[in-house]
C-alpha cells in the first residue's frame, strides 16, 4: 500500500517509494538517505504532535510534515 | 609546507580530531566573503609540519548553502595536498554518501574510519581491508577521542600527499554513465581541471556547474530529450544521489557485520530521548533545564538556601564596618561567596573576577596613574576614560564564559538538536524554525554570544530577522536600567511594586520581538519559512577538552573587541563629556558645558514625543546623554545617571535630604533625576523602554555587523532598531499621559496591518498572473 510519510502512525515503518517536491527541499531529502529503496521507521512526534523523527539509514533525523508529504512510501498492510 | 584539508558530516567528531592534530596552535578566522568559521592549525609530528584546514561540516556537495559551496570550492581551488575525509563508522551509509563525491575529484584522499571504539564495543565489526580496496582509497581505523590511531592516519596521508590522484566514481555502472564519461571527455578537452567531478555536478544540473559551462550544457539537454527513467523522468540530480546510494549499501555497508541484526533497536541513548523529549514532560524539562542554567549563572539565592533557613547577612554576623565595608581581606573573600544566602557558581566567579582580580589590578594602576606628575586632564582620561572603559568591559566575561560554557555543553550533548525539535512547531508560526529560539533565548544573557549563535541558523532572512530582535530580550547590563528607575518610581512616586515594572517590562521585550519577527517576515525579510530537515545526533557527554577550546576561542574573541572599538568609543565619550567646545578642559561637576550636553540639548526635541525631551527643561537633557552613553554600554546608563546627579544636585540646589546619589543600585541617583526635570511615570517608563530596545551596546552592534556580511543589511537594522525603540516608548509615553491616544495607536496598527496584507495580496495576485 503506498502512503506518504506524514501519515505514518509512531512505530510504522515503510520502504521508500519516490520523493516528490522541488529543487532544494527534494535534494536535502536525497542527501540525508531518503531515497528510493531506504527503509524508514517512524520514531516519534513533537509534543506538539509536528515535526516528525524518523530512523533511516541507521540515524535519526527530524524533518516537519509539510517535508514528510513529499516522501512517498509502500507499506505493508 | 604540505597543507590537509579535514572533510566529513557534522557531528562526526571532526572538530576532535582537528582538536588533537593541531593542539593550541588553532587559529579561527572566517571564510571571505561568508561567516563560516574557517580554523586552520598545524600538525608537528610528521615529516615535515603541515597546515590543517578545518572545512565546515557538510552532508554533500549540493550547491545549496554557504558550507558545501565552501567545502568544495577550497578542494578545487586551493588544491590540499591531501584531502582527510573522516567517517562516523556508527553511521557508515549516509557519511560514505559525501566520500563518494569527494573521491571524484583529483586530489588524493584519505577515508578516518572514526568512533571505531563505539563500534566495537558494540560488538560490530568493520572489514576496513575489505572496504579500502573496493573505495579504492586508503582507510584508516582511528578513534579521535582516546586519540587512538592518529599516527598512523597522519603517516598514511603524508605517504599519499606525495602522489597524484586522478577521481574515480561510483556511477560506472549506472544509467548515466556514458555520458558522465563523454562530457568528462569534452570538459578535458577545454582543459578543466577536476574534468570528473565538473562532468557529474553539470549532468546534476548543478546551479553552480552550469553558470560555468554553458556550452557543454547543450551536449546534457540533447541526451535528456532521448532518456527517460521510469522512477526518476529526467530528473537527474535525483538518479545520481539515488544511484549513489545504491552503490553504497550494495558495495561498502556489507564491509559492517552487525552482532545485532534488528534495524532498528534502542540504544542508551534513545532510552534517554524517550524522557527528554517526551509528550508531555518533554516541555516541563526543557523549562527546568533553562531555570537551572539561568538560576547557576545569575542567581544571587543558590537553590534558595538563603530564603529556606534564613541565613544571616555578612550585617548581621558583624562582619562589617560601620560604612558597610568588608572588615578585613578574608570577609572580602567571603563576601564574593556568601551574604545572606549562597551565591551561585556563576556569581561567585564573577565576584571573584571583579571584585579581587580586575577590580584589585584597575584600583593599582589607578593609585599609580593618579601618584605620577600627569596633568588632571591626562589622569582623567586614562582613569575614567581608558582604565573605567577596559575595566567594565572585562567585567562582563565571566558571566558571558559561563553561560556560553552551559549552551555549549547542551550543543555537544545533542540536546540543543532537540530543543528545536520540540519547538518547532510554536516557532514556525513566526516564520521561524525551531533552530531560532536558543539565540533568542541566549540573549537575556548577553546579546553578542547569541548573535554569534545564529550561525546555526541555515537561511539568511531567519538569521537576520533573529539577530535583529536578541537585543529585545534585555541582556544582564540592562537589567541595572530596570531595577533603578523601576525602584525609583516606587519610591519616589509611591505607584506599583518594583518587581512586577521589572517583569513586565521583560514581556514588553519579548512581545515586541514577536510583533517585530512577524512584520519582517511579512514585509522586507518576506520568504518562505525555512525547511527543517535535521539530523538528530545521538546523546553523548560532553568533551571537557572540548569544551575548553569553545571557551578559549570566545575569550580571545572577546578580549581584542574590548581592547580595540570598545575602547576607543570609551575614549571618544570621554572627551566629548570632558571638553567644551571651546576646547578647555572641564570638571565632572561641569558636564553641562561640556560638548556631549551641547549636542545632547540639540537632539533633546527629537525625544519630546518620548517624554524625556523638551518638556522637562534646563536639565532634561540628562536623559538623553545617559540614552546616549548607553550605546556605548549599556551599564553606562546608570553609572552616567550618578555623575550627573552628582552635578545636578551641586547646580540646581536641589533638596535631596536623605537620597545616597552614589548608592550603587542608582535608585536615589534616578530620584535625583525625577526632582530636578519633574519627569513623570509614563516619560520614566517611555525611557526604559527606549534603552532596551534601541540600538544595544558597541560590542553588540559591532557582531551584528560581522555575522550579517552585508552592508546594506547591517544599516537597516540600525535603522529598524532606532525606529522600534521610537516607537514602542512613543506609544507608552503618549497612552500613558493621555489614555484616548490608545485608541489612536490601535487605529494606526489596524491600518499598517491592514495595508501589509492588502500589499502581500496584491503581489501575490501579480505573480500569478505573470506565471501564467
């Protein structure tokens, strides 16, 4: 089932798909190891419920939900 | 002499590294052109000595911001000798993603597998061996912390210093690669040097790349039109990071044998993030943590001891004289520690810093100055001018080192990361990120260590916009303003309570720095807000040897400001308060004459709406030459409210029965002040106001003018800080005389907002109808 990673539930985990968006947002997401085939574990939420940390590629990383929209997933389910 | 370069992630240990090679002979500058510390040392143990470059912490090698256009272009330019990539081997994958870009140009490079301790007693292995020959680049084990293995890198690097690489990539078997391989061959052609990396950043469609080669750009867009991937289109710059990626986790991670095979499983460290940022405790903390740093560094009342038991003053034990002196030099002592309650680690280093070593050393050098056959004017100037200006400067290191030395063990343990994290969200609402509150928050300390704090900041409009409103959150040297004229209008007019002046007056801060961020972002500093894509490093102790290394870098920084624009605008005051225009020398008891008062009486109507100009007669002017003084420091305020009260008190015959001008805290000298000008509580008011958040003190404005690199951005700001203090203390002066101007300010905000939005609309509107 593919699905973005904002709408990941805490302890969902999916494989990423495509990364959508534009120029500079888009490439920092390719830098930090979001790309195509990464496995990617959603850690937890803010206590304000926004950004977002997820583990990929074996580290932490933080991004907000408006970043996390262009990630597109498949999950299992 | 040979020259390395030092490459790799942020939060990789590279700063350690750099720290171990290089020992004290560090020397931090910044980059030209940009406020990126560039640090350079020199390693002894080789050879020969060789230079050591410190680049910036960088994930890659996009055109995108100043580190990685920085990084790369003193690779290709400045040419190292050898280029030392340091990798986190705790985090192989993403840090080998930059290595694979490094190796592609011609320089030679060395791979320090780093924190190779962590990884072991983790009971992983690295196949270094293995991973050296499928990289095709030396690799190196080396932990920088225990200093383990640096030799051995150092030897390794001088070896291949002395050869000639030419750049390999790991995109051979993609897609693209044959026409990496013709544009690199048309590239060598023209003669470019590095022909290998230029070919793959210009398939990229790198800003930078095709700025350069406009040509060669023809031979990509004929090749683009015939290609089409089905995940990726023509988007190439995403292929390469992707082909990049794959060939990493198929070639180099497999080099990492896991004991652990789960992916992901929770270290000590995630254990202590699930407290730390925790749903509903992870806010409370981070406020603790705060009040903890604060109360240790200006707390007079150590965990409240002195409150708890009562504890007795140094009055009460009898330990003083009956002027209220230490009796001896052992209470001297005691009393930087205790006097009615503990004080705090940071106060009591303070005390001792001022009180015994810098105050006993000005105090000599005074009596020496002021024994010598000098004429008085020549005394004056260097006892009041110089030695008073060096002196209170210097007065303000220990609380500046202490702060910074807490905010540096929050940035080293990783919790810094996390705070932003946490506020993010409230932040974004302001058009700021997260990252924005920790400089924010820094200047209720002092305004310039948070100034010099935004450079964590990654956009240059949030940067600006932030370094403009730290001096809103009033820094300690203000908080001597507050306390005075708060106590003075207390005392003098019987109104209020003197601590709820001094806390509103704080919110009147940090209200007008929201008011102030959201009209900038709405109006000259307008962009979207900027993304927040961060990596979380994982929990670990701070490095003492760190540590001291930030601490001395800001001292050396500190100490040549005070020595040099600090005290030369000392000087230059000190003259204007000490000569008239005639030229002769004047008394302090005849500073009205002197040509600051001349000047100050000229500019004295500009502060009429204010309520600290005209209206308040023959000597009305004082407001605005304290106001003025305070530019240069902005304890300078109140220590220029007890000369002039002084003077004011001998020439108006004012009745002062009772009032103790040279009381430290300045109340009286205020009350002084209020009897000879019949200044009211709203012009009192109005001035507080005015002096926090009017242009802050010389050092703050010179590192304004340093962290923002642009003129024309440097001289707003000046502008914008005159125009906020203008008309915050306007609005205060007038609703507070006159309660119906409220309505007349409300009315004028409604407009400005009102015509920000309609203008925003409408070119918002524009830009739509041109993009169609």
């Amino acid at each position: 089932m593919e699905k973005t990673l904002e709408q990941f539930e805490i302890g969902e985990r999916g494989a990423v798909k495509r990364v959508l968006g534009e120029g500079k947002i888009k490439r920092r997401l390719f830098d930090m190891g979001i790309t195509p085939g990464a496995e990617i574990f959603l850690r937890k939420k803010a206590p304000l419920g926004d950004p977002i940390e997820v583990t990929v590629r074996g580290y932490e990383l933080t991004l907000r939900k408006t970043e996390a929209a262009c990630v597109v997933t498949e999950v299992e389910g | 002499m040979k020259n390395f370069a030092l490459a790799g992630n942020p939060n990789c240990g590279k700063t350690t590294l750099f720290n171990s090679l290089t020992g004290s002979t560090a020397h931090v500058g910044n980059w030209p052109g940009v406020t990126v510390d560039k640090k350079t040392g020199t390693y002894k143990k080789c050879a020969e000595p060789i230079a050591i470059v410190d680049l910036p912490g960088i994930y890659s090698l996009s055109p995108y911001t100043p580190e990685e256009v920085i990084a790369r272009n003193y690779i290709l330019d400045e040419k190292p000798d050898c280029v030392i990539n340091i990798v986190d081997a705790t985090n192989l994958e993403r840090n080998l993603y930059l290595t694979t870009q490094l190796i592609e140009m011609d320089v030679p490079v060395v791979i320090a597998l780093n924190m190779m301790d962590e990884v072991e007693k983790a009971g992983d292995k690295i196949d270094s061996v293995e991973l050296e020959k499928r990289l095709g680049v030396p690799v190196q084990k080396i932990s920088a912390l225990k200093e383990n293995g640096l030799k051995e890198l150092m030897d390794r690097a001088y070896a291949e210093s002395k050869k000639t690489r030419v750049g390999a990539t790991v995109l051979e078997k993609s897609a693209l690669s044959h026409l990496i391989g013709d544009i690199k061959i048309a590239l060598k052609g023209q003669g470019v040097k590095d022909p290998l990396f230029h070919a793959i950043k210009l398939v990229e469609n790198d800003s930078i790349e095709t700025e350069m080669h406009k040509d060669t750009l023809q031979m990509i867009n004929e090749f683009k039109e015939t290609f089409e991937d089905e995940i990726f289109g023509d988007d190439f710059e995403a292929l390469v990071a992707d082909a990049r990626y794959k060939y990493i986790s198929e070639n180099f991670a497999p080099t990492l044998k896991k004991k652990n095979k789960e992916k992901f499983q929770a270290t000590r460290s995630d254990k202590a993030d699930k407290v730390m940022t925790h749903k509903i405790w992870g806010i409370p903390i981070f406020l603790l943590i705060l009040f903890a740093i604060f109360h240790l560094t200006f707390s007079e009342d150590f965990l409240y001891l002195g409150k708890i038991f009562s504890l007795p003053s140094l009055e009460d034990l009898g330990f003083l004289t009956a002027e209220g002196e230490p009796l001896n030099y052992g209470v001297r002592w005691l009393a930087c520690l205790y006097d009615g309650a503990v004080f705090s680690p940071g106060v009591i280093i303070n005390n001792i810093w001022n009180n015994m070593l810098v105050g006993e050393l000005f105090g000599w050098l005074g009596g020496l100055v002021e024994g010598s056959s000098m004429s008085s004017w020549a005394v004056g100037l260097i006892n009041n001018g110089i030695f008073d200006g060096i002196s209170s400067v210097l007065s303000f290191l220990p609380p500046i080192l202490v702060l910074f030395l807490f905010f540096s063990i929050l940035e080293d343990s990783g919790y810094m990361a996390r705070i932003a994290f946490i506020l993010d969200r409230m932040f974004r609402r302001f058009g700021l990120s997260g990252r924005a509150f920790m400089p924010m928050i820094m200047g209720f300390g002092c305004s310039v260590p948070a100034m010099i704090n935004t450079r964590t900041l990654a956009d240059e409009k949030e940067r600006t916009a932030t370094v403009r409103v730290i001096p809103f959150f009033s820094c300690g040297a203000k908080l001597p303003i507050l306390t005075a004229v708060a106590g003075a209008i207390v005392a003098y007019f019987g109104v209020g309570n003197a601590d709820v002046i001094t806390f509103l007056m704080y919110l009147l801060g940090i209200v007008t720095a929201i008011v102030a961020v959201l009209l900038m972002r709405s109006t000259t500093l307008k962009g979207e807000t900027p993304p927040f894509i961060m990596e979380l490093p994982a929990y670990h102790a701070p490095q003492f040897k760190n540590l001291m290394a930030h601490l001395w870098d800001k001292t050396k920084h500190f100490v040549k400001k005070a020595f040099t624009i600090i005290l030369a605008s000392t000087i230059v005051i000190w003259f204007l308060t000490h000569f008239s225009f005639a030229w002769k020398f004047l008394e302090d008891e005849e500073i009205n004459q002197s040509i600051l008062a001349g000047i100050s009486q000229l500019v004295q109507p500009l502060f009429t709406p204010l309520g600290f100009g005209s209206q308040l007669g023959e000597y009305g002017w004082v407001f605005v030459v304290a106001a003025v003084a305070g530019l240069i420091a902005k304890e300078n305020v109140i220590a220029t409210f007890a000369t002039l009260a002084a003077c004011l008190v001998a020439v108006a015959n004012l009745n002062v029965g009772g009032l103790d001008i040279a009381a430290e805290e300045g109340v009286d000298a205020v009350q002084a002040m209020v009897l000879a000008t019949g200044i009211g509580v709203p012009g009192l008011i109005a001035f507080i106001a005015f002096n926090m958040t009017t242009i802050p003190c010389f050092a703050a404005v010179g590192t304004a003018k340093a962290e923002l690199q642009n003129d024309k951005r440097f001289k707003g700001t000046l502008v914008f800080w005159i125009a906020a203090s203008y008309l915050v203390a306007a609005a205060i002066y007038t609703i507070g005389s006159w309660w119906w101007t409220a309505f007349i300010w409300a009315a004028l905000v409604g407009l400005a907002t009102w015509l920000i939005v309609w203008l925003n609309k409408r070119s918002a509107l524009k830009a739509k109808k041109a993009e169609q």
